[in-house]
C-alpha cells in the first residue's frame, strides 16, 4: 500500500471523527505531535507537534506522499535518516540530506507553527517521585504541547475546533489517552480552552504530517542533548526547519520543584493529600545532580536548595 492510498483511509477516518456542528460552517485545525528521547539513558526527552489547517494538512500529506514515493520509503523517520538506519541503510548522505531538506520545505509551506517541549526525564522522575497520580514524563510532556496549543487559540482568537493526533506505540499512550478522554468528556462540545474535536494514537506512516513533528522531535531533542556538553550553536538543519512562529520550551529544574512544592501543599488548597507520606521527598543534594547532569550554575544550585528547603518546611 502507497503512503497516498494509506493517507486516503486515515482522510476518511478524520472525516468520520469529526462532528458537523450545528447547521453552520466550522473551522477544524489539526495538531499532530511525536516524541524523541523516550529510550532507556536520555539525557533529554522531547515532544514536538505542528498545527495545521486540516486543508493544508490534506495537501501537506498529498505532496509528501509523492515525496516518499520519489524517494522510495514508506515513512520518513528522523533517527534512521540521521543514522543512515532501515530504509535510509547504504543511502548516500547527500540523497539523505535531500530527502530532509524536501520534507523541511513542505512542512514551512504547509504548518502555521510548532511547539516543542523538553525536560530531563531522570529529573522529573526524581522530583515527581511520590506525587499520587502524577503522570509519566512522557504524558506530563504531551499535557504541556497540548496547553501550548490551547494558549495559541487564547491569544490568537481562533474560534474554530482542534483534532490532536499523537504518534502510537509509546508505552505511556494508554495513560496520555486517558487525560485526553477527560478533555473529551470536559469540553466534548469544544467550548473549553482546548476547542475539542477529537483526539487519536495513530501510527505516522497512516497520518502523514506526524512525519513532520517527528522530525523536529528529533531535532529540538538532539539540540538541546547538544546543548549540555556545550554546543549552543545550531545545526544549520535546525536553523532551516525552525521560524519566528515556532515555540520552544525547557522544563526547569526550577519549574519541576515548584511544581512539586504545589503538590505538597495540595491539602491546603483541595482538602486532600497528594503525596506518598512513606516516599522520601528529593534530596537535599539534588542540587548537585542538576549540577551534574544539566551544567547549571552554582548559584542556580543554591536557589534549588532553597526550593526544597521550602517545600519541606
């Protein structure tokens, strides 16, 4: 099966999806979003998605299917394109150059914007260690992009209805859709924040653009991993496929700890407890873990002192 005959059937499901309002004419938009640095041992995690108007999603998917024809794969993934693994294997550099090069072109024609997130995923894991009901790193990322998108319908007035696609096979998919199944059941009339149409896990070879937020999954992730041992200055790959429009973000140590300090005092605020009263807090010396592991300052250090100082308290 082509990648045009496999976009054609996830077309007629979308359409299937989403709901034909009340007799006038909706705007639906889509945002599709993949993740990178989910193995064992990242330093960095990363989510990325991109909103398209869903006609320019259509044509989007119309114009890269003829590309991965062209080329002769079934999906373009950044990883083995970078790596020169699966179908890219014995692939000339400069063909695999050319292949993300065409895929950069369509995504700027095409998407109005990107959002990216990244964390240590360690970190959160340590931090979070305790909170009840605390999602996986890799939801709580998803959570992020998805507010992301719902802060860009708050300022930018959009009043149209908004279906989020996230890559499948991620082991944390079934926990991410079960938050996405309360936002359906929240604002399943897409009035809320979110303007809700519909949500899916699909597989990127079905769901073409999810090509596009894999590559710059990729790339934002790689990036800033760069960043750690030093390297602040972007590849010119990064620098081609990013615009003013697109927003990137980095989840603190700082933002984690605060987050934390808003759990531990939950019972003030909701009447209940949030924390595992037999789980150690974070230690007094993780500190020099984020010293270690993320190259802060010292004197970042001693203000993540001060924040668990205080949540402890």
């Amino acid at each position: 099966m082509s990648a045009r005959d496999r976009f054609d059937i996830f077309d007629q499901l979308v359409s299937a999806m989403l709901p034909f309002g009340d007799g006038g004419v909706v705007a639906f938009s889509h945002a599709y979003f993949d993740e990178s640095g989910t193995h064992h041992g990242s330093r960095v995690m990363g989510l990325s998605g991109y909103w398209f108007d869903a006609e320019q999603a259509r044509k989007f998917s119309r114009d890269w299917a003829k590309e991965l024809a062209k080329f002769g794969l079934t999906a373009a993934h950044q990883t083995d394109c970078a790596l020169g693994f699966g179908e890219y294997k014995g692939m000339p550099v400069q063909r695999r150059v050319e292949i993300q090069k065409a895929l950069t072109t369509h995504i700027k024609r095409r998407s109005k914007f990107s959002v990216s997130v990244c964390m240590g995923p360690a970190l959160y894991e340590t931090v979070m260690k305790g909170v009840l009901g605390a999602p996986s790193a890799y939801t709580f990322l998803l959570l992020v992009c998805v507010n992301k998108v719902a802060d860009f319908i708050s300022y930018s007035g959009y009043s149209g209805r908004v279906a989020y696609f996230f890559e499948a096979g991620h082991d944390r998919a079934k926990e991410a859709n079960s938050f996405m199944d309360h936002m359906a059941r929240v604002e399943g009339d897409g009035s809320g924040i979110y303007h809700y149409a519909a949500h899916a896990f699909v597989d990127k070879k079905v769901s073409l653009p999810l090509q596009a937020a894999d590559m710059m999954a990729w790339h934002t992730r790689h990036y800033f991993d760069r960043m750690l041992d030093g390297h602040e200055r972007p590849r010119k790959d990064v620098v081609a496929l990013t615009r003013v429009q697109d927003v990137f973000s980095i989840i603190s140590p700082q933002h984690l700890l605060a987050l934390r300090q808003l759990y531990a005092r939950a019972h003030e605020i909701f009447g209940e407890s949030l924390i595992n009263p037999a789980v150690e807090p974070p230690r007094m010396d993780i500190a020099e873990g984020i010293l270690k592991d993320m190259g802060l300052s010292s004197t970042f250090a001693r203000d993540v002192r001060e924040l668990l100082a205080r949540s402890r308290r």
